[in-house]
C-alpha cells in the first residue's frame, strides 16, 4: 500500500474504492467455547490477513479482567505478530497510559520498533480500560491517578523517554529508554533512531483538543461513543496547531462493522457482540456468547432496547451494505481514515467479514 510522508507522520493511502485507508482493531476476542490461547491464534491470522489484503494498520487494545478478551498485554502481543508479518504497521489501540509509567511504555515500543522498524504505532488512552478496582490493583495505591490533569504530564514524560531529550538538569535527563536514540549516538552529533508514531485516543473531547493542541494524530472511539464523534473531531480540528510531526490533521475513527453473504447471517453475529456488551455494561462480563445463546437469551426490561441502541451504530449486512454504510460514516466525519472493529463469536466468520469487505473495495490480495 501506498504512503505519503507527512513529517514523521506515515498518511495512508486509499486502495481501490475504499474513501480512505482502512484499517483494523482487534481484542483478541474469546468466544464462548473457545480458548485465550485460540483467541490469540485468531489475531495473528486476522492480522496476516489485514496484511494480505491491503489493510493500512492493524492494531490491539487494552483491556483488563474481561474474560471475553485476550489482549491484556498489548506489547506482548505486538511482538508476536510482528514474527509473523511484514510490511502492515501494527499499534496499539490503546495502551492506557495511566496504568504504566511511562518509561516502561517507552522500553516495550523501543523493543517493537527494533523488532519492525518504521511499523510501529503507539495509541495512548488515559482510561483504566476496565473497572476502578481493577484499575487500583494494576497501579496500586501509591500510584492510582484519578485526575485527567496527569495525563498530559505522563505523555510529555513518555515523549521525552522516547526521544531521549531530557533537559539537562532535570532528574531524569541521564536516564534513557532503551533500545532508543541513545544507542544512535556517534561522535559529534546525534543519529536520531525512528521511533513510534504517537496517537492519541479518546470517547470524549479531552483527548481531542489535547492531540490537537501538540499536533498528534487522533483516533476517536466512534464504536462505543458515537454520539460524541463530530463534537470531538471538530474540537480536533479546531484546535489542532502544525507539529513537527504533522502540518494539518489526521483523524481516524473507530467502527464496528461485519459483512456475511447473508444479512440475517451478519445480524446473528453482531447480536452476539451487542449481548456481551450489556452484559459488561450491567456488571457481569463474561464470553462472548455464541449466536444460539443470544436467540434464547430472557432479556430483563430495557435490554433489549440497550442491544437495539447497540446495533444502530454498528455498519453490518451484506458487502455492498457495509461498503454503503462505511462511505457515509466517512462523508458524516470527514475523517482520514476507517479502523474496523468485530466484537463477535465467530472467529471463522469474523475473518471472513474482513476478506468479504476487502473484495467490496478492490483491496489486493485476493
């Protein structure tokens, strides 16, 4: 696939009749009846094939004590696709920058970028990505942060471990990040070594003026808060300042989309996706359930119209009816780019979604 350089910054190209690059989110999902292990052999197959395919970006998120996910350890799991593909850039979607310190984060991306130079993306979220116990227990007592207002400080601390451009004088201005642009070094000057693209992500508006005010790219959590997608991506847009990484936005948003050849096909996977969510969302997470747990499942009052709520915002039916709904999202947003998201049961299906999407927008590989 074709890019073009914006400073630092990689900007997609769009293949075929795609409107703009498209990419892919994956959480490792566990099925009901499946295995962590067999989740995570399904992401390096989803991510050969995003690479197969054309796809710009394939990234995995964050998430924590949700059984129904697998990729708790965003890092971890980045290492190993990266053994297993080539060329696709592979990022993170995000990692909660809360939850680490920072110099950590930029140990772990250092070691990805040594692994697949010029490949690496590091989204950073300032959510827990889970529940507030949870959340106590990843960064103990002493370190729980609640205030938004740390958030900015960390990522400033995280870009100068990555940078290796601590002021002299500050208290860790002899510490460096390694592998990192310290071991460029050379007698009279500095060989800067590539390094992760930073992202921004957000649900709200806090991370949209912050991305725009430093002149970061953004990706914008469209699947789970899309009422808030506009405001957010004109407050990107209005504050956004020229960075030395990028001279104008980029925006990249979030969605939930699945093609089968049958529609009746697709809204049976989709609903499985949308019971998991209700069920995280009233307390009780679990596996995603299969399309037969779903059809029987006794909905207690008002969620059905949760799950209802749910699937208006998710792009699914037919190939031709998700490359239809994926246009109009891009002409409603503006965006620069499409990251594709599946939160269902079937792991066969769920590949065949994205090959299916694929052929709709002449993407290669076939």
């Amino acid at each position: 696939m074709a890019d073009v350089q914006d400073g630092d910054f990689i900007r997609g190209t769009a293949e075929g009749s795609a409107p703009v690059p498209l990419s892919v989110l994956d959480l490792a999902t566990v099925g009901s009846g499946r295995t962590a292990a067999q989740a995570l052999g399904t992401t390096v197959e989803l991510a050969r094939l995003a690479e197969r395919r054309g796809f710009h970006r394939f990234w995995v998120a964050e998430h924590h004590s949700m059984p129904g996910i697998a990729s708790s350890s965003p890092a971890v799991v980045l290492a190993h696709i990266a053994a297993h593909t080539d060329r696709i850039r592979l990022g993170s979607g995000g990692v909660m920058l809360p939850n680490h310190a920072p110099l950590v984060i930029a140990e772990q991306f250092g070691t990805l970028e040594a692994f697949a130079p010029g490949r690496i993306d590091l989204g950073l979220g300032r959510a827990p990505g889970t529940d507030g116990a949870t959340a106590a227990a990843l960064r103990r007592a002493d370190r729980l942060r609640e205030d938004a207002d740390d958030f900015p400080q960390q990522l400033s601390e995280l870009t100068r471990f990555l940078d290796d451009d601590f002021p002299d004088g500050h208290p860790y201005s002899r510490i460096h990040a390694v592998p990192g642009p310290v071991q460029g070094r050379v007698p009279g000057g500095v060989q800067r070594a590539d390094r992760p693209s930073i992202w921004l992500l957000g649900s709200s508006g806090f991370s949209a003026r912050l991305a725009g005010v430093l002149g970061l790219p953004f990706s914008f959590a469209h699947h789970f808060s899309s009422a808030n997608t506009v405001p957010a991506l004109d407050l990107y847009r209005e504050s956004f300042r020229p960075s030395a990484i990028l001279d104008r936005p980029y925006a990249k948003i979030g969605v939930q989309a699945f093609a089968a050849e049958d529609a009746a096909d697709a809204r049976r996977q989709v609903r499985t996706g949308a019971l998991s969510m209700l069920r995280l969302r009233t307390g009780r997470p679990g596996l995603i359930p299969t399309p037969e747990e779903t059809e029987t499942y006794d909905y207690r009052a008002g969620e059905a119209e949760f799950v209802d709520s749910w699937l208006a915002n998710v792009v699914y039916g037919t190939p031709d009816e998700v490359a239809e709904g994926l246009r109009g999202l891009v002409k409603r947003t503006g965006v620069d780019e499409l990251m594709i998201t599946s939160n269902a049961h079937g792991a066969r299906e769920r590949l065949r979604s994205f090959d299916l999407i694929a052929d709709t927008f002449g993407l290669p590989g076939k």
